[in-house]
C-alpha cells in the first residue's frame, strides 16, 4: 500500500512538471489543449485563445459586479506587469456584463491586458466555470496545466475565487513556466 500511494504521488508531482502533456485532446484536464475560444475586447480587437500561443496566460472569468473579483484585480495587474515582457499575459474575460461596464471598470483600476467580452456565455460554458472569478493557467503550447492553487499550494486546473496572484510563491511558479517555454 505504502509503494502504491507512493507512485501516485510520484505520478502527479510528475504531472505537475510536465503539464501532463496528452496527444491532442481538447479539454479540461491537465496536458490537455485548452478550448479556443474568439471573442471581442474591450480595444475593438477579435482574439481567440490560439492568438496567444507562445505565451504562458492565465485566464480570468469576472465580472465587473463581483466583489471578489474587484479584490483580485491589483494582484492581477501586478503579476501582469511583472512578466508581460517575458511571454506571459493575464486575459481577463468578463462575462454577465455589458462591454460599457466592463470597460469603466478597466479603467477604473488601470487593467492594461486584454478585457475580453463573452456576453452570450458560450466561452465560459467551453470552460464549465460555476461561478466568478474563477481562473486557470495555460502553457506556451496551449496546454491546460496543473498549478498549486496560491490558496492551499494543492495543485488544481481550475482556481475558484481570488487570489494573490503576485505572492511570492505565485511568481516562482510563473517563472518555472516561462523558463520552460
């Protein structure tokens, strides 16, 4: 039994360093490409998730009317700011808002990556999200990667709810992605 609970914990701190690398399904589960998506932004561009391969993202669900979401933003902004010269990039999508509200909240809080806007819901259906913020991170190659939640370090595909997304351990995290780019 000891052998057995000890490969598996040797099977997922393995999952974690390799991002789980899965031929070519599209899904939710760690390696798996994540689902593209296109969607207008706040800056008039159309962006899909593909448009950003190469880059390490993490990608936000908001709303502009979530307290929860309002308390995360600076953290987001930060951790932006810190990598976005290094091939890394917050893409925020709001979602039950209408672009007017999205965007006096962007610049509101000074939001210098891109706002994307999903008024009919289809992307956050591509990614089952259940509530706001909910958040995951996306490797270089477009893959869905198991991240230890900044919460409880447990590692998770999906982060539900906010974070400090500029903790020390969050940036170290982030670093070893782009290193591995």
């Amino acid at each position: 039994m000891k052998i057995l609970f000890a490969l598996l914990l040797l099977a997922s701190n393995l999952c974690f360093l390799s991002s789980c690398t899965r031929s070519s399904e599209t899904g939710l589960n760690p390696g798996d490409l994540a689902p593209d998506f296109k969607l207008p932004g706040l800056d008039s561009r159309e962006y899909s998730l593909s448009s950003f391969r190469g880059k390490v993202v993490l990608l936000n669900f908001w709303a502009s009317w979530c307290g929860p979401c309002v308390s995360e933003m600076p953290a987001l902004q930060r951790l932006h700011d810190q990598f976005k010269d290094q091939g890394f990039s917050v893409v925020a999508v709001g979602i039950d808002d209408e672009p007017g509200a999205l965007e006096e909240f962007r610049q509101k809080f000074g939001l210098s990556f891109p706002v994307l806007v999903d008024t009919t819901g289809v992307t956050k259906s591509g990614y089952k999200t259940t509530g706001v913020p909910e958040s995951f991170i996306i490797d270089a190659a477009g893959r869905m990667v198991m991240f230890p939640d900044p919460a409880d370090k447990q590692p998770v595909v999906r982060i539900t709810g906010p974070r400090e997304w500029d903790s020390p351990n969050v940036l170290s995290r982030i670093r070893a992605l782009l290193d591995k780019k």
